[in-house]
C-alpha cells in the first residue's frame, strides 16, 4: 500500500467512525435465503434474489443477508438450512416448494429461528409460509390470447402437474374462453422448472402444431426465442419481465414481485412483532405484478386486460368464478360461487372444455 | 524435450502419490479461480477444507460428512470391483433410483402397520431392485454383446422417468394436497433409518458403506474371485485361458454394484431424505464413479476419497455462505479434482524422460 492511499484510507475510517460511532446501533440481524436454482436463471431464483437485495437496501443497515444457491431438495437442503440456522440468521427464507420437509424438520431443531416457506402448505410456530396468486396472471394472459389469437391454438408448456400449475391453465383457459369460444388450449409438460432445451423442444412442438400463443410456467427464455423465430407467436414473460423480447414476441408478463413481502416480513423480525402466518397475495398486494402490455397488442383488448387487472386487484372479482365445471363434466362451482383458498391450494383436475389429459 | 517412456509395470509409489498431488494441484488451481473471482484464495480453501471439519461448528458438520459420503462410499464400492474387471457400470444412478423406489414401495404398501420385519425388508428390496437394473446391461451384454456403459447410462434415464411417475402417480402421499412426493419415512417410525448417535450423522446407509468397504477390500485382495476380477481386467486373454468365464463375470460384477447402489438409494429415501420426489436423486451415482477413480478403485482408498468429496460439498456450500463463492465455482473446483487425477494418472504408467528423445 503507497503512502497516499494508506492517509486516504486512514481518513475516510477516521470520517466513519466519527460520523458512525454516535448513531451506532445493535449489530444487523441476519437474515438467511435457500434458492433451488442459480441467481443466474432470470426467473425463480433470480426475482427472490433481487427481492432479497431490494429488502436489504429497504431496511438500510439493520439486517445483513446472505444465500446459498442451486440447493438440490432434500438432505443438501436441511444441510443448508441448518447452516444458516448455525451462523446465526434469525429469518431464513426457503424459497421452493421441495424444501418443504427439509424446512419443518429444521425448524422443529431451532425454535428460536424464524423460518418462511415459499409455496409450501405446512405451518410451525417458527414457520411461515407464503405464495402468490399466479392464477391471477393467468387470467390476464387468457384474456389477452383468446382475443389476439387467429389460430384458436392457445399452447401452454406446464412445468410439473402440481395444484399451483393446474390453476394456472385452468385460469388462463377460462378467460381465454370467456371472449372466445374457439379457443382450444394443448399443454405439454416439461418435467422440469428451467430446463431451455426441453422448454425449446416443447415451444418448436406447440408452434408446430399451429399454436400462435405459448404460454409458459417455466423458467427460461427459450420459449421466447422459438417465438421469435417464428415470427408470428406470442409469449409472455414468465417470472420475470424478460423485457429482452418486448415489444413481441413477449407482449406482457407475470413478474413475481416478492419484495414487499419480503421487506414487511423482516421489518416485523426487526420490531419484534413477527407471526407464523400462511401469506396468499395477488396482484392487490403487489406480489404478483403484471409487466408492461406492449404496442403489439390492440389498444381495446389492452383496455380490457387492464380492466379485468383493475377488477382482480380490487377483489370485485375472482378468476374462479361460477358457473363452472370439472373437466368430466362434473359441476363444481355454482353460478356466482368462488373456491375457498384450501380447496384452489389442491386444485388437481382441469375445468370442462380443457381436452389435455391430466398426466397420472 | 519431455519424452514419455512406458514403465513396464505400473508405479506402486505413483498410485499412491497422484491422489494426493492432485488434491494440492487443485487447491492451487482453485485458489488462483477464486481469485480471479475477487475472493481471498486462502480463506476460501480454509473455509471449503478446515471449517468443516474443525471451525466452530464443526460437531454439526463432522456428522454431516457421513450422511453425504454414506452414499457415495456405497456406491463406490461396488463399482471400483467392476471397474478393477474392466466392467463399466454407469448407470449407478439409475440403480440407486430404482433402489429407492423399491425400499419405499415395500414401506408404503405396509404402511400404517408397525413391524421389526418392514425395514429389513426394505433393506433386501432396496438390494434386488438395485440388482435386477443392474442385471439388464449385464444380460443384454451376455446374449447380444452389447455395450454395458451405453445401456446403463441410458437406463438412468428410463429410471427418471420410473421416478417422476411414481411421484406425480402410485406413490403420490394421499393426504398431500395433490402435491407430488410420497409420504415422508421420517414419520413412519418402522420404516425410519434414523440416525443412530444424535448428532453423529451415523445411519444405517453409513454402516453398510463400511461394511462394503471391508467386504470389497477382503474380496479382492484375499479372494480367488478377486485375484480373477484383476486378472480379467489386466489381462483379458490370459484370465480367458485360465478359466474365468466372461459371462459369469459381466453378471457379478454389474449384479454386485447395482445390488449396492440399490441400497444406498433406499437407505437414503428412508433415512436423511425421507421421501420419494421427483428430484430424489442428487448424482450420487455419478459422482461415485468419481470417488470410485479418485480411490485408486481400492476399497481403503475408496473411503477416503468417498470422505474427501463430502468436504468439498460441505465445505462449498460452506464458501457460497460465508465467501459469497458462486455455487458454478464450487463445481469447477470439484470437476478439477478429476481433471488432475486422471492427468496425474500418467506418472503410473509412464516414466518422464527430460532431454532429447531418441527416435
């Protein structure tokens, strides 16, 4: 070290201990986040981890945190979890459904420790969980294709047959029904949350079959760049706003928006009123955001997209509502009825109209 | 001029040696990427190779090694014997899979009922499920000669996908909310491999991995089968003239790995992982072909290196935490670990000669 960054140094400690010392406070609480992918995926992983970062500049100084990424589920995640616990987090956020039991079974070992859950159903004194209403998303983008498409092809790439995914076709079919009745929707399953050689495979076959729509619950941007490719199919962003492909093929998005639940949660670690409590927001509370409709859609079904927004957001209206049947034909909601929260969180059967076989 | 010069048998003191080199290599090598990357190299290594083992919470961790290198050792075991052979069994993956799905099969047929009979059973299904993936490359090789390492490797993919089905289909937990994954095994005390010594890490899974350990290690060294596995795999005619049958051997020897690789996969679904997922495997069954070759494909060696790779794992996840270490940097690291082994490997075989060459 040369002598005048040595004095420059030297000051600039000799400034913040000054300026830092009077107002020093207790040490920063830490708080701990497990991601099931890399923070390089552009979607799951990557929004919880700019939540994350959003939650740490929010609370200035008060909380430090920290991650461990690409967590296989199961025992690597209970190693990790414990990790975080040992370290001395008092909040870790476990940010996928498979670290479920991994989860409970950590949090049973340290009562002391806060733990969150994303997505999951099981509960503890020390252990929270949160999800978001992606179906509301869906609703949105049924909308919007059902008008836009000229194929009536709507394709759909599912990641796994799991409640969260089920109601998200059953949702974007319904609307897209709603304002047209032509309208077919052809689902193909990826097995996989970002995989983009499989989620490519699946958008060259739904394009091929003559979807002009593809709507995807995966991860990756590969279904974009087969849309684009195409030339005259349209995606939305899934996860984040992959405003990369704007102004089309990608012509709006779901953008999983965890930074306010997020900064709520650990504001309350910090003023000692944290809760185990089960989260479930929408689009009302900004957990679900819906990105930017793009000039590739027409002005009056981009007005009636942002109507049925402004209707969901309010709770004047429910994307599950009656009269509507089970696929078998079979009724399940009345005229006017909606679902109650348990019953959505389970949801295992698509809705009458949908000719995609349920994979066993 | 660097010559290479054959060595007529290979170097007792190099095969003992390369292990070791190839770790030191790849902490250098590992040092200057994390770098590179802006991390102190030194406390990352420390932080990837001590902490585990003698940082402050050490206790957790030492039990921790034996829950991830339990597996791996198993596994491990069994190959190096085909390997020794020149039988490449691939697909431990697979095996490991369909052990898992065998021993949980067995658990959740029987559940609710409690019984000391259920998880001794698991134990002999896990084993035969193992076994008869293990058997389809090695009957398939017998009657048509076809490649033993493309058809194990394939099946893994078949026993994926057998993985995802049960899942999402048969073995689905009925009161799981339409959620995919069995019942956990943690909360079926029969069918439970818990850990034996609170806090040790020590389970059954681990038990059997040093039990295979000395099984192997007696087998090949204080054996006639064993002494016939090293011949075939070193001198595949003369083994022919002295009587080993190849059909006999293809069958034991991929028989014997599935069988462990089956059990590992079934104590691991009824011990730390619980239960049967989509994403229950963790490549275990690649990774040991690692620590497989990085044991020197010998039984004693095998545990060392089953412990070494766990470190590596423990310690990255480790390194990610407290160093900010991104987890593809940890996977090169652990991809140099091989990489230097098997360049290392050459001083085995070959003698280095400095100077001119001669023709």
């Amino acid at each position: 070290m040369d002598r005048r960054s040595f004095l420059k140094t030297t000051a600039a400690t000799a400034t913040l201990a000054a300026v830092g010392l009077p107002v020093a406070a207790a040490d920063p609480i830490k708080i701990g986040f497990i991601y099931v992918g890399p923070v390089g995926d552009m979607g799951w992983s990557y929004q919880h981890d700019v939540a994350r970062r959003e939650m740490e500049t929010a609370l200035g100084g008060k909380v430090v945190t920290s991650f461990i990424e690409n967590v296989p589920e199961g025992p690597d995640a209970e190693r990790a979890l414990t990790q975080l616990a040992l370290e001395g987090n008092q909040l870790i956020f476990a940010t996928s459904f498979g670290f479920m039991d991994a989860t409970v079974n950590v949090a049973a070992k340290f009562p002391n420790v806060k733990f969150e859950h994303a997505t999951g159903y099981k509960r503890a004194e020390n252990l929270a969980t949160y999800d978001a209403r992606f179906y509301e998303g869906r609703a949105v983008q049924g909308t919007i294709a059902g008008r836009m498409t000229k194929t009536n092809k709507i394709g759909y790439i599912g990641s796994f047959p799991i409640p969260e995914v089920i109601q998200g076709i059953n949702a974007a079919y319904i609307h897209a029904k709603k304002v047209n009745p032509d309208v077919e929707i052809k689902v193909v399953w990826a097995y996989s949350w970002f995989d983009p050689a499989k989620e490519a495979d699946a958008a060259a076959a739904l394009i091929a079959e003559g979807c002009d729509f593809i709507l995807q619950h995966t991860d990756s941007t590969a279904p974009q760049a087969k849309a684009q490719e195409a030339g005259t199919v349209f995606t939305f962003g899934q996860a984040s706003d992959m405003e990369a492909f704007k102004p089309s093929p990608r012509i709006s998005s779901t953008i999983d928006n965890w930074a306010p639940y997020y900064i709520k949660r650990a504001q309350a670690l910090v003023d000692g009123n944290w809760k185990s409590e089960g989260t479930w927001g929408g689009i009302g509370t900004g957990m679900v955001g819906i990105g930017e409709i793009t000039s590739a859609v027409p002005a009056e079904v981009k007005a009636e997209a942002e109507a049925l927004i402004a209707k969901i957001s309010d709770g004047s209206y429910h994307p599950f509502t009656g009269p509507l049947k089970k696929q078998d034909g079979s009724d399940w909601l009345a005229e006017g009825k909606t679902p109650e929260d348990a019953e959505l969180a389970g949801l295992n059967f698509f809705v009458e109209g949908i000719s995609a076989e349920m994979p066993k | 001029m660097i010559t290479l010069v054959k060595r007529p048998m290979p170097s007792r003191f190099w095969s003992f040696t390369t292990p070791v080199l190839a770790v030191i290599a790849t902490m250098i090598a590992g040092g200057v990427l994390f770098a590179i990357l802006g991390k102190d190299p030194v406390a990352a290594i420390k932080v990837i190779f001590y902490d585990p083992l003698f940082g402050p919470n050490a206790a957790y961790f030492r039990g921790q090694l034996l829950v991830k290198a339990g597996p791996l050792i198993l596994i491990a075991a069994g190959l190096a014997v085909g390997f020794r052979a020149g039988i490449w069994n691939i697909g431990a993956e697979g095996q490991y899979i369909i052990g898992a799905l065998a021993g949980a099969s067995v658990a959740l047929a029987a559940f609710p009922a409690e019984s000391h009979w259920l998880f001794p059973a698991m134990v002999v299904a896990g084993a035969l499920g193992g076994w008869i993936w293990g058997m389809i490359p090695a009957v398939l090789r017998v009657l048509f000669g076809t490649s033993e390492i493309l058809v194990s490797l394939m099946l893994v993919y078949v026993a994926q996908s057998f993985l995802a089905w049960a899942a999402f289909g048969p073995l689905k937990n009925p009161e799981g909310y339409g959620f995919p994954g069995s019942r956990n095994l943690q909360q079926y005390p029969s069918a439970h491999n818990p850990e034996l010594i609170a806090g040790t890490g020590m389970h059954w899974g681990v038990v059997a991995a040093f039990v295979a350990v000395i099984a192997t290690y007696v087998l090949m060294s204080r054996h006639i089968a064993g002494f016939r596995i090293r011949v075939a795999g070193e001198a595949p005619r003369a083994a022919r003239f002295a009587g080993v049958l190849p059909a006999k051997l293809v069958m034991f020897c991929l028989g014997l790995s599935g069988a462990l690789a089956g059990l590992a996969g079934m104590f691991e679904v009824a011990g730390p992982s619980g239960q049967i997922t989509d994403s229950f495997n963790a490549g275990y069954g690649f990774t040991a072909i690692i620590v497989a070759f990085l044991g020197r494909l010998n039984a004693i060696g095998i545990l060392l290196a089953g412990l070494l790779m766990a470190l590596t794992y423990i310690g990255g996840d480790m390194a990610q935490l407290m160093l900010g270490l991104p987890t593809a940097a940890i996977q090169v690291f652990q991809g140099m670990l091989l990489f230097f082994l098997l360049g290392f490997d050459l001083l085995t075989q070959y003698r280095l000669r400095v100077g001119k060459g001669s023709k």
